[in-house]
C-alpha cells in the first residue's frame, strides 16, 4: 500500500509529541493498524525510515506486544478474557461457545472478513466479569448466548453497543486510530462508570 | 460508624463526571493553582507529611520517591504515570479514569512542579480504548483551559499488551521505543531513568489522591488508614460475591468488613480462597478474614497488600485450576529476558497441567516447590516472583485437593458450578 501525504503528516506530528524520536515507535505502529488493518512489511518500513530505525529494530518491537497483528484481522476484534477470575466465572465458556459458534479457533478470523477470536489476559474489569472486549471496548457481565448475540451482530453489520464505551462500535481500523491518539470525538458518548463502579458510593451514601 | 470513604470515587456517580466542566465544578484545578504558588520543596513535604504511599503495589512512600530527585542538577526531569493496569484482578485505575481523568491530568501538574519536570507521560495499556478517549480528551482540555502548556507538557503512550510493562523499567523501556524488557537496578529511575534522566514513575491512583491532599493537608489525609498506612484507597472486589465492585475505604479495612457492607458471597455458597491484592500476592482463606488490609497487615499475614485487588472464588472452584490459569499467564507475559522466569514459568505449566489433569505424582508438588524456590528471587524482576505466589501459597492451604486430583485421575470440580449464568447464583 502506499501512504498519502496526510498519512505522512499525521505520522509527523505523531513524532513530534515525544522529546525523542523513537518513543514514537509505539503510536506509528498503532497508526499503521488503522491504515492497513494489520502492520504491514510496508508500514514497517516507513516507520524505520522516519525514525532512522533499522526495519528489524521496529519489526522487534512490533512482534514483542500481542496488540500489534502481523496479518489481518476481523473488522471487529473480539477479545474473550480467560484468565482466572473470567475463566472460572464464565469466560472459558464463553470462549468455547464463540469457537464452535464461528467455526474458528484462537487467533482466527471468519471467512467473510468480519470477526476475529483471540482469548485475552485480565483487561482491569474483574467488577464486571466475565469480560468480552471487541476492538478493546468494554462489554460487560456476558453469558454464551450474549456473546453469540454479539458475533452475529457484527456479521450482520449492527453489533450492539459496548457497556462502557462509545454510542455504537466502532471499526478495527477506527479503534487502531484511537490508540495512536487520534480523538474521534467519542470521548462525551457512553457511561461515566457501570454500577459496580459505584457500589462503595453509594453505600457510602446511605451511611456505611 | 462510617467505614468507607470515597475521595477519589466522590463524584463517580454524576453523569458528567468525566468533563472539565464537572471537574472545575467540584472544586478541580484548585490544589494545583494553590501548589504551583508553593516552592515545590514545600511540596514534596507536605505529601511526605501525608504519608501517601505507592498504590500500585510496593507501597513506597510517594513524598520521599518525589524526594529522591536529584535537584539543581541541570538535567531535565521527567514523571511517568503507570496506568499499565494489568495484574490479574485488578480494575481500580481504569474506572477512576473513565470516571475523573482530570484528577489524575491535576496530580501529574503537581508532581511535575515538585519534582521541576517539564514532561509528563502517562503510559496507559493499549486495550481500554474508551478509557484512551477519555484521557486523551482531559489533557486535550486542560491544554485549552490553560493548566497545561504553561511549562509542563502531558503525553499520553498508549502500550499494545505486555503485562510486563507494569514493571517501571520495563515500562521506561517500552516508553523509549524498546521492546519492554526490565532494566537492571541501581541505577534506579530517579537517577537514571526515562532517556537516562532523573524520573519518578508513580502509579495513576498515588498522583490522582495528590489533589486532594494539597486541598485538605497532610493532617486530613493522615487521620485516615492505620498507623503507618494513612489515607483512603480502592478495593475492587472481584468473584464469587453477590454484589463485585469498587469501595473506597480507609487502609485497613478488612474483607469481612467489605463483604457485610456489600451483600456478602454469592447465595448459597462459601468463601474458598481470595487474593488481597492481584494474583502475584499469595492466597488467603477464610482465616483470613479480619486481617487488615493495609501494607502492614497483609504482609504479616504471609502475602501482600499489592493492588488491593480482591478476588473472591468461593467452594464450587477448583485451586489447581485457578492456579493453572494464573501460571500460563506468567509464562505467557514473561520477557524471557532472564532464564529463571523464562524457562521456569515453561515447566510450571507443563507440571501444573498434568497434576489438574490428575497424570501426576505426589512428587510433582516437590518439582513445583523446588521450582518456585529456584525462581523466587533470581528472576530479574518481580514477574517471576510473583508466579510463585499462587503456586506456593495453593500448596500451602489446599494440599489436600492437589492430592485428590491424583487420587481420583481427574479434576473432582465441575467447571459449570462455578460459572455466574449456570451456578446457584443465576
């Protein structure tokens, strides 16, 4: 793929928030997920050359953390939290249910492009468990079913909402561009924290 | 008497609470004004006098790591924020920022002045996207209003899922564009950290409760906690428990104390085994429930204070499987920078699934001890001592139900007893 000048010149003022240039590493290669989808051999390129970077040293870091994908993934990203708490509540069968419902495995993406699976560490929701993540946004106490219902949602281009997140779901792609710091205007949409987030508030409120 | 009380969580449940106009409406903005008319010395005291300590785990005193700062050293200084939250359980910090991004965008313009930083980063993880939109839009408004720009600038890093990173020199590596891999210490990061330059990293809830202490004083926040943990902080209780969530308590609350104020474990079950503060602090049980939970009282118990992530699993939950679980996570986010923790956390798995397979001996819990022993502190960082934890504490307090596993060839638990949507708990 080839990069347009405002690609170039979003990736330039990317460069220029750090007081040194390879801090930048992290936020290009995000950038580049919300370009190609995935990092691409071409992005990686890119990036060395405006750091003035060797390709390995950037291809180093972009294989070392598991958020950054080397080939595409689904339009929507589902992320099933199997560590222990989500595991033993829920999550492992959430996680097999998924599987067998999509006919994928771990780290599969469906035949039409849409959705990805991969089973994911704790994501600091343990209140909410078990946790189902999609392109990273929060969906909250799910069951099997909720789950399915979530998957086909995306197939059928209207997945519902995130419980903590922005008004609809938006794309990979579009995610990928938050995590570079891009803001996409969603900041305001959505709750400023789910009930168990103010359980202690509340009780405190009554007294206790 | 009132046993929590929430100080950072005080205006969660207004529906604007994450906006500067609701910031500034409750009063924000307010102690940074007040500290940056103070000389950052007078600072860096007063939170000394408030006794805050560090709240992403060590518990090291904030005012004397602030301290630590080599000054008039010509060199420029840097603060670092981990919002790296990734230790199993723990869920405090991403709900603050959701919530009230702005007192911790307030805590970093404090710190930076007492500590004469110019450059902030908070290094945030990479799966929270609302939470990144959230923060991201704070520091875009604070530029605006003015609080920031005027000589301390505020980045935000945005990681991509190494829980490794939550190590400070691994995240200072991470943050320099480096795969994130622990840094051998001395130096420590206050003489040599972020591009080789004096720099505190603090946890997002230690710079988030400074606000509010520049605005009440060293005193008010000393009246809070025990004897030598002072102030409010945040449990997250997590698990098998009618009602799981956040409660902001003085240090030295105790799980009993928590569990009658929210509804207790779930209906019709009891409680097994919990974490006091993430997977990497070793198991307590239900002797364990009047133990104070501050840095003291955890530590006297036999674990740690550590996140204060509570983690509640009741008797339909099988200990060896929990503590599998926890094991591939170690290995699966171990660097394999170091050979004890690399190499190590490979075979605890490998004995760990046989023995919840009920394929191995009695003499593989010998292995696993000998195991934890040669990893427990001759790992390079305290990954690798916390994938002990687990191990050996389940041991201690459940040998027995390693055994039946062997005795009976399988795992004796049904897995769908312990699920929220298929247990007693519907």
């Amino acid at each position: 793929m080839s990069f347009s000048d405002k690609d170039l010149a979003t990736m330039e003022s990317i460069i220029s928030r750090y007081p040194r240039s390879r801090s930048a590493i992290m936020p290009l290669l995000h950038y580049a997920q919300s370009l190609a989808g995935y990092v691409t051999n071409e992005s990686i390129e890119l990036i060395a050359k405006l750091l003035a970077l060797e390709t390995a040293e950037v291809t180093a870091v972009s294989t070392f953390y598991t958020q950054y994908k080397r080939k595409p993934v689904g339009e929507y990203h589902v992320g099933v939290c199997t560590n222990t708490l989500c595991a033993v509540m829920g999550g492992d069968a959430i996680f097999a249910g998924l599987k067998e419902h999509l006919g994928i495995e771990n780290d599969g993406v469906t035949t039409d492009g849409k959705v990805s699976l991969e089973h994911i560490e704790c994501n600091a929701a343990c209140d909410y468990a078990p946790v189902v993540m999609a392109n990273w946004e929060f969906y909250d106490n799910q069951t099997v079913q909720s789950a399915k219902d979530l998957v086909d949602g995306m197939r059928a281009g209207n997945p519902p909402a995130p419980t903590r997140g922005p008004n609809t779901l938006v794309t990979w792609k579009e995610a990928s561009a938050v995590l570079a710091g891009i803001n996409d205007g969603k900041a305001n949409e959505g709750l400023q924290a789910g009930t168990p987030s103010l359980l202690g508030l509340k009780l405190s409120k009554e007294g206790k | 008497m009132t046993k929590l009380a929430p100080v950072l969580s005080a205006h969660w449940d207004e529906k604007d609470s994450f906006t500067i106009d609701a910031y500034t409406r409750n009063g924000g903005y307010k102690a940074s004004k007040k500290a940056l008319a103070m000389d950052p010395d007078a600072v860096i005291q007063l939170v000394k006098d408030s006794g805050l300590r560090g709240r992403g785990g060590a518990g090291f005193p904030t005012g004397m790591k602030w301290g630590f700062i080599p000054q008039g050293d010509n060199k420029d200084h840097y603060l670092v924020v981990n919002a790296d939250e990734s230790e199993p359980g723990t869920c405090k910090d991403m709900p603050l920022l959701l919530a009230n991004p702005h007192v911790l965008v307030e805590g970093c313009i404090i710190a930076c002045h007492a500590i004469r930083a110019k450059y902030a980063f908070i290094y945030i993880r990479g799966e929270v996207t609302h939470v990144v939109r959230r923060l991201n839009q704070a520091i875009e408004d604070a530029y605006k209003a003015g609080h920031l720009g005027n000589g301390i600038e505020l980045v935000l890093h945005v990681g991509a899922g190494a829980y490794i990173c939550g190590e400070e020199t691994a995240l200072l590596d991470s943050l320099e564009g480096f795969r994130g891999q622990p840094r051998l210490r001395p130096p420590f990061p206050a003489i040599a950290g972020l591009y080789a330059r004096p720099t505190v990293v603090n946890n997002v809830e230690s710079i988030s409760s400074v606000p509010a202490i520049i605005n009440n004083g060293a005193e008010w926040y000393q009246s809070m906690g025990t004897e030598k943990s002072k102030g409010t902080t945040l449990y997250s209780l997590s698990g098998h428990v009618k009602n799981p969530g956040q409660f902001e308590a003085p240090l030295g609350i105790t799980l009993r104390e928590i569990l009658e104020l929210s509804g207790g474990i779930r209906a019709g079950h009891t409680l097994k085994f919990w974490t006091p503060g993430g997977s990497s602090t070793p198991l307590f049980t239900s002797d364990h429930l009047d133990v104070p939970l501050d840095y003291e009282g955890v530590s006297a118990a036999g674990s740690m204070l550590g996140t204060k992530a509570l983690q509640i699993f009741d008797e339909t939950t099988c200990v060896v499987r929990a503590v599998l679980r926890w094991t591939e996570f170690y290995k699966h986010e171990s660097c394999g920078k170091c050979t004890p923790c690399r190499e190590g956390t490979w075979w605890l798995v490998q004995i760990l699934r046989d023995l919840e397979a009920g394929k191995g001996t009695e003499a593989d819990l010998a292995k696993l001890l000998d195991l934890c022993d040669n990893i427990m502190g001759r790992s390079f960082c305290a990954l690798g001592d916390g994938a002990t934890s687990p191990i050996t504490s389940s041991i201690k307090y459940f040998r027995d139900e390693y055994i039946a596993h062997l005795t009976n060839g399988a795992c004796p638990f049904d897995p769908a007893a312990s699920t929220l949507f298929e247990g007693a708990n519907k």
